[in-house]
C-alpha cells in the first residue's frame, strides 16, 4: 500500500513539473521555432519595428494636438516691481520722488473663429499622416518576415544537402568495405579501392562544407532575430513535400491585389493625398482671420490712499484686497486681420505646396511601376524555378537508374571505380540541383504570396 502511495505520488510530482515546464513556458532556449514563431519573435522584439512603433505614438500625438487646437485658449499673467525715483502719484496724479510698489494681474481667454479652414484642414492631414505611419510600420514588418523566410528556407535547404550528403558518404563507406573485401579475394585491382577511398575522402570534405554553410544560415537567421550567435536555437522541420506544380496565377492578376493591399501602395496613396491638405492650407494664409478674446485684470499700488470727502484731503493706503476688488476690469472684443500684400510669400508657399503634391503623384506612379516591375520578376522567377524543377527531376530520375545500372556492374567487376565514381558524383550533383530548384521554387512563389497579402507560413 505504502508503494502504491509513492508512486501516486511520484505520478503528482512529475505532472506538476510538466505543467510548469510544458510548451506554454519553454524559453526560447528550450523549443524548436517553426517560422511563425520566428516572425512573431521579430515583431515583438526588433528593435526597427519598436522604432516604427514610436513614430506611430509620435504622430498619434500629433493628431490630438492637432484636434486641440480648435479649443479655446485660456491664460494667466501676474507681475509686482518696485521703483524708486520720480514717479506718478496714482491719486493726486503729481510726480515725486519716492519708492513705489506696483503689481497687476490678469486672465485672458481667446478662440479662433476663422482662418481659411487651416485648422480644421491640419486634422485631416494628420489623419492621413497617421495613416502613413502605419503603414510604413507594416511595411517595416513584411520586409523583416520576407527575410526570416528566405533565411529559414535557406536553413532548411542546407539541412536538406547536408543530410545527403551524409548519405552518399554511407553509402561510399559500404562500397569501401565491399571493395576492400574484393581486393583481399583477389577479383580486383587495389587501384580501384584507393580510387574508392579518395572518392569517399572527398565526399567528407563535402559534409564539412555543407556543415559550415548549415552553421552560417543558422547565424543569418539569429541575426535577423537579435539573438546572440551563441543562443541553443534551432528550427523546426516542416513538411514540405509539396507537389510542386505550374498553378502560379497571372503575372496581371498577382499585381492587382497587389495593389489592394500593398504597404507601401498604401502609403504612397495617403502621401498624395497629404500633400493636398498642404496646398489647401497654405491658401488658407489667403483668408481674413477673425478670433474672439476676452479677459479680465486688476492691479495694486502703493500709491493709492483713501479720499476724505469732509476734510478734503487722502489719508491712509488702501489695503491690497480693496486695491484688486475696485481696480477689476473686464474686456471682451474681435480681432479681424485683412492679409493685403507680404512681399508673396503666401503665394510661394502655395506654389511649392503645389509643388509637393505634384510631386507626391510622381512618386505613387513612380512606386506602383516599381511594384509591378518587382512582381513581374518574381513571377518570371517562380516561373524558372518551376522549369527548373520539372527538368531536375527527370535528370535525377535518369541519374538514379544510371548509377543503379553502374552499380551493380562495378559490384560484378564489370565496371571500374572511375565509372562509378563519375556516375555518383552524376547523381549527387542532380539531387542537390533538385533540392535547390524544390526550395527555389518554395520561396518564389512565398514571394508572390507575400505580393497578394496572405501570410506567410510554410504550413501546407
């Protein structure tokens, strides 16, 4: 019974540590990382990402403010000096000689009520200007995951000549040992197992080189990431036999919607756009401008004295708090401003806010040709990359059954070892040439799905 309670509670035990270290909590030391997490990875922590983000919060202020504004404005002033010296009697109205002690206070409210709709056109611009930021964060964040993918990819190709090429060194081993026994019979040359062994050194060279490059793509992708060359990571292998068929859409079709979702056709939209705000609020430099203010003031002297009406004459100060309730003033008033001539500068910057628009239009025809420009090679790309592959494969094919054929007669003695080596190395070049139009391909036609707004993943 005793036992049965300690396996329980050995059971409870090692349940409670796989949920506190299950998936959920692995570091990122700890887990293998498919590509989705290497995208979410670069845009929760690259540092230019974070960057778009605070310009993003930067121009969000700017809108507010730019709403603000419309508001009235609301202001304070205060001030108290001494003088000495020849000086005005604030009561009698006569100049002595005497230190005076003087002080005002105010407060003074206004509101624009008109000015050629500037404000009113600043909001819609920052409006626009915040959507371009966003934008442009976005497109920040395509670009990065575009070269996650290509490095992920590229890790994976590796792996992939890499594991071949292990495997053509196997099977050199076992055709050392077979030979090796063959020249101790007698029924062949020692010539053709030295051939063998330097067959099978080169190809171990081969797997050092494969591995070099495996452990470069890896520090491509930690770079990408801002992880330290020296971080436990590694990547997770997908599935990817994926039928590698010609159903790439038009070139036409691939462009349209690319143009429906592009960042950066986005952007480029809304820069046209902001640079009409510009010109219509420089011709709002044109109008009257008309506000509104009010205010209210008093002040305080100690020159003031109290007046007695029975014996004519001022006796005593009048205290501060007498000074401000009886010197209170109040004003309220409009303000017009009639612009007539300023040496045109308000035509100027409407000239060269025109400038700017026509500009702006000049670079979104200038960015949607890029665009397609970008897209029609990617497209002729994926197209190449898919001949190529179609063409690979039946060379692989013929390889195959080529180097079975020489394999089987240099077993039998009926082939030497150069024939076998040369149909090897024949049908190794042609699976690594496979391998890179396989993952050629992938990536090609990623890219093209990246044009039309899907997300990228290798999830098929």
């Amino acid at each position: 019974m005793k036992q049965i309670n300690r396996i329980k509670t050995l059971v409870f035990v090692l349940l409670s540590v796989f949920m506190l270290t299950g998936p959920g909590h692995l570091t990122a030391q700890q887990r293998l990382w498919n590509l989705e997490d290497c995208i979410n990875y670069a845009i929760e922590n690259n540092i230019q990402i974070k960057q778009s983000e605070l310009n993003i919060e930067s121009m969000k202020a700017d809108l507010l403010q730019s709403k603000l504004s419309l508001l009235p404005t609301l202001n304070g002033s205060t001030n108290f000096s001494w003088s000495w010296g020849r000086t005005l009697d604030q009561t009698t109205y006569v100049y002595f000689n005497q230190q005076t002690n003087q002080g005002s206070m105010g407060v003074d409210v206004g509101l624009m009520l008109f000015r050629g709709l500037q404000y009113q056109n600043r909001i819609k611009q920052s409006k626009i200007d915040f959507e371009i930021t966003q934008y442009n964060a976005d497109k920040m964040r395509d670009d990065i995951s575009l070269m996650l993918t290509k490095a992920y990819l590229q890790i994976l190709f590796d792996k992939e000549l890499l594991r071949v090429a292990r495997e053509q060194v196997a099977i050199t081993q076992e055709q050392i040992d077979r030979t090796s026994k063959m020249v101790e019979a007698g029924t062949l040359a020692r010539g053709s197992l030295l051939e063998i062994q330097a067959q099978g050194s080169k190809e171990e060279l081969t797997v050092i080189n494969y591995e070099n490059q495996l452990n470069l793509a890896y520090l491509d992708l930690r770079q990408i990431l801002d992880l330290e060359a020296d971080a436990d990571f590694d990547i997770e292998i997908p599935v990817l036999d994926v039928e590698v068929i010609n159903n790439i859409l038009p070139v036409k079709d691939v462009y349209e919607a690319a143009l429906m979702n592009q960042p950066v056709i986005k952007s480029a939209e809304l820069q046209v756009e902001s640079s009409q705000k510009s010109v219509a609020i420089a011709k709002g430099d044109r109008s009257p401008v008309l506000s509104l203010g009010g205010g209210w003031r008093t002040n305080y002297s100690n020159q003031y004295r109290k007046y007695d009406p029975e014996t004519g004459t001022f006796i005593g100060d009048i205290p501060l708090g007498d000074q401000i309730k009886d010197n209170q003033s109040e004003y309220l008033g409009f303000s017009l401003s009639i612009p007539i001539f300023n040496g045109y500068q308000v035509s100027t910057r409407v000239n060269k806010a025109k400038i700017n628009a026509a500009n702006s239009e000049y670079n979104l025809e200038l960015t949607r040709n890029t665009l397609r420009k970008q897209i029609e090679q990617a497209w002729n790309d994926a197209m190449a990359a898919y001949k190529s592959y179609d063409a690979t494969q039946n060379s692989v094919n013929s390889f195959k059954e080529s180097f079975r054929y020489t394999e089987q007669k240099f077993n039998v003695g009926m082939a030497n070892s150069v024939d076998y080596n040369l149909a090897k190395t024949q049908l190794t070049s042609a699976e690594s040439e496979l391998l890179r139009a396989k993952y050629d391909y992938i990536f090609k036609t990623k890219i093209l799905d990246f044009y039309m707004g899907k997300p990228l993943s290798l999830n098929y």
